[in-house]
C-alpha cells in the first residue's frame, strides 16, 4: 500500500546540478548542512525525530549530488513521509532539478582500515539482482566483498543499503580517502575471486559513481 511504512535508517535525497562546479557544491552543501534544512525536513517528516544530513557527495562528471539525511535508528517510514521530505528539500534548494527523496534500509555496515581519516571520495555501486540472483549476490557482498574492501587501507567506511523508492535495490557504498583506492593491488585483489565472477554478471541497470565529499565545515574539497 502507498502508505505502508518500512523500517528506514537513513533518507537519500537525489539531484541532478544544472551546471555542476565546485563554487555550486559548496554553496548547496552549506544549504544541506544549515540547520534550517534540518529543521525543514524533521517537520515535513512528522516522524517525531531529528533529521540531520550526514553525507553530502557530488560528482563533477554527472551532475549528481547524493545527500544521506540519517536518521536516530530504525524508523518505520511511509512512502507520504518520503515525499513531504522530498517537497520540502525541493522547496529550500528551487535550482535542484529532479529532485527525489528514497528510504534507504542499512544491510551492511562496516568501519575500514582507515577509520577515523578524513574522506575526500564517496564511491558508489548500485545494481538490481537478475531475477532469483539477489540472495548469492547479497551473500557475496555480507560474507566475502564488503569485509574484504573494508580491509583495504583508504576505505574509511563500507556501507550497504536496500533502495526502496527510487534507482536500483541495491546501494553499496564506500568512503576513501581518494579516489586512487578503486585502484590499488589490495583492492582489486578483492575484486578478483572466483565468487565475484559467479555474482558480477548478474548485476542488471548497474551504476557506478565516484562522488567528491563535502563534510560540514570543510575548507576545500577537489571535484571527481
């Protein structure tokens, strides 16, 4: 039903920027990290708790800006919920073009080898299961992807989510300390197993982003 709730821990708002620069990601960054955008989305939400944006990512290349707006554990939301929010951060950031909010459910939740550095890259791979493939794939992922990335030395975090409104299903996400960790040998070699062989070719409507990071009170952030 469209009024159904479902257990949420965090809200993806998405957007595509015009004219995608670095003086645009900072400006609309301040925006998100403002404590009026806080204030607007915990009253659209009408869940009775504090929204607060954790990660603001943007891509030079695409346009796309991602901000995760976390919320105090798991919430059940309802789709109605999801587009208060959605019309209320359309309402505070009017230049954000296809601006779309999603409830996104934590199925895999990580600290990496360099927990506690700065992050500078916000990696992203999101995929739909071929049909009948989503539980050896997510298996993958829990049991042998996610841990052995998280080891690599610049991965600060790994994260998987279950996209329920908006994109494919899947979301796994990383944040680096730079880009240049999607290729260093410890990394790849994680790629390259038997396993990931058996899984990756049933990946359908894949998309891969490398997103620059904007955290609150950042001086400069280098656009990807």
């Amino acid at each position: 039903m469209a009024d159904s709730r479902i257990p949420a821990d965090c809200l993806l708002l998405q957007w595509t920027m015009a004219a995608p620069c670095l003086a645009s990601a900072k400006a609309l960054a301040r925006s998100a990290y403002g404590p009026a955008f806080g204030d607007a989305l915990t009253q659209a939400a009408g869940l009775g708790v504090r929204l607060t944006v954790q990660r603001f990512a943007w891509s030079a290349s695409t346009g796309r800006i991602y901000v995760y707006v976390e919320l105090p554990g798991r919430i059940g939301v309802s789709r109605p919920a999801v587009l208060a929010v959605q019309a209320a951060a359309q309402a505070m950031l009017p230049a954000a073009s296809n601006l779309a909010a999603s409830r996104l459910t934590l199925a895999f939740d990580r600290p990496g080898a360099s927990h506690g550095q700065q992050r500078h890259a916000h990696y992203t791979v999101e995929m739909d299961p071929a049909e009948g493939w989503a539980p050896e794939i997510f298996r993958w992922y829990d049991e042998e992807h996610m841990p052995g990335l998280a080891a690599v030395q610049g991965n600060i975090h790994s994260r998987r989510y279950l996209n329920h409104d908006g994109g494919p299903l899947s979301l796994a996400c990383y944040d680096l300390q730079n880009p240049g960790v999607l290729g260093c040998p410890a990394w790849l070699q994680v790629r390259a197993t038997a396993w990931s062989d058996i899984t990756r070719p049933h990946f359908t409507h894949t998309v891969r982003t490398m997103f620059a990071t904007v955290d609150a009170g950042d001086g400069a952030w280098p656009p990807y």
